[in-house]
C-alpha cells in the first residue's frame, strides 16, 4: 500500500494519522519523505495540530536521511536511526528476528542483538 498510494498535501495528514494509529511503519516512512520533499509546500496549508509530538522523532530521521544523502555521507556502518524502515527489516529478518513494530522498536530489537 505504501507504494501504491498518491500523496499529495491534501491527504498526507490523514496517511500520517493512519500510519501512526496502525503502526504502519513504511507507510509512515513515505510520508515523512514526502513531508521532507515538498516542505515549501506544505508550510502554511496544513495543520499539524492533530499529529502527536512523538512524531517528531519521525520527521527528525526523515531530514537526517535526506541530508546524508544531499551530502552524499556513506551510510554504511550501524547506524540503525537512520536506516529505512526495509533496511531495518531486512537486517532483523538475517539475524532471525521479529520485523514487525515500530521503527523504535525495530532499532531496540537490533540495538540488543549486536
């Protein structure tokens, strides 16, 4: 679903607050990049009254990725807080590990088997 979807500034409140609420971390992931992409935008014609502060750990990674990129830095290495939510996946599914939840709670789970 998550690559399926057109966002657009119209409905990306709602696929945000839908992502959140059913803990659908790649669609969540889609969102935030889109937020990140289309900042100018966005400024202004939304409200993000209704999206929970936690969030911002959310939209902090999503910058960080798309500076690291812009920079061209490597992100090679373990640095899990940055990593897409299918890189993380893919490195719980190698060490045999749940890859469902939360980016948090995928970045806990590896964090603890290193």
């Amino acid at each position: 679903y998550a690559k399926s979807i057109t966002l657009t500034v119209d409905n990306m409140l709602d696929n945000l607050l839908y992502a959140d609420a059913k803990n659908c971390a790649l669609l969540k992931e889609v969102v935030m990049d889109f937020i990140v992409e289309n900042g100018s935008d966005i400024l202004g014609k939304v409200s993000f009254e209704d999206v929970p502060g936690s969030m911002m750990t959310d939209l902090l990674t999503a910058v960080t990725r798309r500076k690291k990129k812009d920079d061209n830095i490597s992100s090679d290495g373990c640095d899990y807080d940055t990593m897409r939510v299918s890189v993380l996946r893919k490195k719980l599914d190698e060490k045999g590990l749940n890859i469902d939840g939360s980016r948090e709670t995928m970045i806990a789970l590896l964090k603890e088997n290193s």
